[in-house]
C-alpha cells in the first residue's frame, strides 16, 4: 500500500508494513497455498499439483506493481495475481497449473488476503493499547488523590480526581480492547465459496476443503460465504472506528489541559519534539494533535464502510469495492492515535502546583454546591440555593473568598450560626477533602480495570 506522506506522517511504520501491496499480495498467496493443499487432501486436485502451486506462492518472485496495475483495467486484484500463478506453475509443471484457484472465485482470495493482514492488524491494536492502559492506569495509581478541576460545558464545575479523570480515559480502551477480541472472533473468517458462495465446483468435497483451509491459515469457518453479506467484517471495522472516538477524546482533554492558559498537563519535550518554526517558546501538543487528526477522519471511514453494506446479489458491484479502499485507513489511524497517545503518556509532565493553583484562582466557587448541600440540612435546599447564589455573586462582585463570605453570613443568620459546624463547613473548601469520593470511586474502578 502506497500512503501520502501526510498518511505516513499520521500513522506508523508497523501499521503501514502490514497493509504493504506486497504483504497484501503475500496473503492472497498464502490463500491459494493452503486452497492447493486442502484440495490435495481431499482427493480433488493431484498432490503433485498442490506442491508445484504452494511453491510458487511467494510474492517476492513476482512484480506486484505490474500486477496491481493489470488490476485496473481487470476489475480486481485477484484476476491478474492468478494469470501470474498461473503462468508461473506452468513453467515448472504445465499440468499442474490448470488446477490453480480450483473452484474459487475473486473475492475469495482477496477477502481471506484482507482478513489475514487484519488480523496482523488487530495484534498491533491490542499491543498499542496494552501500552497505553498500562500507562494510564500506572498515573491514576500515583494521583488518586490529586485534586484537579472538573470542567463541564468548558467551565469550572468542581473539584475531582485527577487519578478519577486517568481512570476515565483508560475504562473505554479496555472494553474496546476486550470488544475488538470478541468481535474478531466472528470476523476473522474464511472467505471460500466459489462463483456464487454455493462451492458448486467442489460438489459433495467443499466442505471439507473449506474446513482445511481455515485450519491451515488459522482462521474460523464462517456459517456460509459472506460475499455479500458483511455484517461481521462491517462491525469489526466500526469498533475499531469507536476505539479512535475514544482515544480523541483523550486526545482534546489532553491539549486543552496543556494549554498555555491552563499548563496543568504537558507533553513530553525535547530533540524538536512540538517545536516551532518561528517561536521558540511553542511547545505544541504533537501527540494530542495526530490523535485528533484520526478522530477527525474516522468517522468518514465509518460511514464508508455501512454505506457499502447493500451489496448487490452475489457479488458487489461498486461497494465491495469501496470497503476494500476504506478499510487500511481506520487501521493506520488507530495505531498512529494509539502510539502517539503511548509516547505521550510515558512522559506525561503532571503539573500539580498548576492545578492546586487553578482551583485556588476561582475564590472557592467550584465548592458552591457542597455548601449549598450542607446549609439545606438546616434551611432546606430551595432556600440554601438562593442563599449560595447570592453569596457567590457578593464574592464575585467584591473579589472575595468565597469561604470568608459564607461564615460570614452564617454567623450574621440567626437560623444557621447555632446549628453550622464552622469548622465543618471549612472543611468543605479543602481541595484534597474535595477530592476523596472521586478517589474512592477511582480506586474502585482501577482494580476492577486491573483485573480485566
């Protein structure tokens, strides 16, 4: 697979090896190999015959741009690789070569070429996000009690954890890794039906052969073709669309929390990492951004791939086509938003000074409700809600504490100065003392994740 440099420059050299037209090519090889073979076993083709084709069945001996340039005027990959094999078992045994592709059809070959280099595909997803939650989970660890702001419609809304926000982003990686298993193991499968799905040239044999196939290359017998029924393959390819969904929202908490503005997290710095050409002093969130880029395009893949799900008949004319061109994109997309994300993680800079002194910059607003809960035991909630929101407006108009200015109206108000524990109300403007139930919650959660 050729990409853009811009491609190249949003994804990994790993991801871009396994959609390569050579190992693209390499695994419809590897399907005739074990098609040759099976049918050998069954009595179908000469053994001899399956020995000459499995040979041969090497992309290196062949010029795979020739072939993928024969493709375009052909209407599919599979027909000139198979002229190619063909005429390269011809030169060794001319017999043998009538009895390569026996009984399968295009879609055959590409289909279980596709589902092969998936699969290398999914083992570097899973690896990626093996790294990834263990760097989460390791920082929630370390900051269960790390008060930070709570941000809601881009505002300050409380205070939490920041080990209860780490825990947050990880949570969804691991059900998308546990769903991405699932999900493979129904869509990993063989692709082996001939013309129409029916395997009508194998007669009363094709079963079988199917069988030995799949346990050759090592993939799960499907119920019946999938030519054009594509439900499995199709959903596959949407979780690995919601695992982009979930690392973009990492993503933009990521940059906004290292906005100059706010500086309360950064990215790892250093040898030209998120620099500028023109200020020196830019330290751009380089990770952040490839990660976001892949959230931005995703969803375009996404709806790609459902759009092409109404294949026509037996075999699709335009659509299957079109899956085949989108489905390379949501891996190289998720496995660069995953290793930037990895990286960015393992050197994550956690400015806790930052984030005491952000909370402190808000004059004990964000403790608003809790006061508010705490008055309400004694004057009920409707009237401690109008009583918060007056004093908080008397705080913002003289530039106050908004701790200062709430004693000061309880000793002032004869239904709460003998009933409101001063100290205890105190208390509830402590950050740290703020943090506790989302730390508690976290730690719950972190072992759970742990243990999944």
């Amino acid at each position: 697979m050729s990409v853009s440099i811009f491609d190249s420059f949003l994804t990994t050299p790993e991801m871009i090896a396994v959609f390569d037209d050579v190992a693209v090519a390499q695994a419809m090889f590897s399907f005739e190999a074990a098609l040759a073979r099976a049918q050998a076993a069954e009595g179908i083709i000469p053994e001899t015959a399956a020995v000459t084709i499995a040979s041969v069945c090497n992309a290196q001996l062949y010029d795979i741009p020739a072939i993928i340039h024969a493709s375009r005027r052909a209407g599919s990959l599979a027909i000139p690789l198979v002229k190619e094999l063909t005429k390269t078992v011809a030169l060794f045994n001319p017999e043998s070569a009538t009895f390569v592709h026996w009984g399968s059809t295009s879609q055959d070959v590409i289909d279980t070429g596709m589902v092969l280099i998936t699969r290398e595909a999914l083992a570097l997803l899973d690896d990626g996000l093996q790294s990834l939650t263990e760097s989460l989970l390791k920082l929630a660890e370390q900051h269960l009690s790390t008060p930070i702001l709570a941000r809601t419609l881009m505002q300050p809304a409380q205070v939490t954890s920041f080990g209860f926000k780490l825990v947050g982003w990880a949570a969804p990686l691991i059900r998308a890794r546990e769903q991405l298993r699932r999900t493979a193991l129904r869509a990993l499968q063989l692709q082996l039906g001939g013309a129409v799905g029916t395997l009508a040239v194998m007669g009363t044999k094709g079963p079988a052969v199917v069988r030995r196939v799949a346990d050759d290359l090592k993939l799960a017998v499907a119920d019946a073709a999938w030519h054009t029924q594509r439900d499995e393959w199709i959903r596959l390819g949407l979780e690995v669309a919601v695992l982009v969904g979930s690392l973009g929202k990492i993503a933009i908490d990521l940059s906004l929390l290292a906005q100059g503005e706010i500086a309360e997290l950064a990215e790892p710095s250093g040898n030209g990492r998120g620099g500028s050409s023109a200020m020196p002093h830019k330290r751009n969130p380089v990770s952040s951004m490839i990660a976001l880029a892949a959230a931005t395009r995703t969803p375009q893949h996404a709806a790609a791939l459902l759009a092409s799900m109404g294949q026509q008949h037996e075999r699709g004319l335009g659509n299957w086509q079109a899956e085949l061109a989108e489905w390379p994109g949501l891996f190289l997309s998720a496995h660069g938003a995953l290793n930037a994300l990895s990286e960015a993680m393992a050197g994550l800079q956690v400015d806790t000074v930052r984030m005491r002194r952000n909370i402190d910059s808000l004059q004990g607003l964000v403790f608003a409700e809790a006061v508010s809960i705490y008055l309400a035991s004694v004057i009920g909630r409707p009237q401690a809600h109008t009583l918060m929101e007056q004093l908080t407006q008397l705080a913002v108009a003289n530039g106050s504490d908004l701790a200062a200015v709430v004693i000061d109206a309880v000793k002032k108000d004869p239904r709460l100065s003998d009933k409101i524990d001063l100290d205890g109300l105190q208390t509830l403007f402590n950050p740290v003392a703020a943090t506790a139930p989302a730390a508690a919650l976290a730690g719950e959660q972190l072992q759970t994740l742990r243990l999944r």
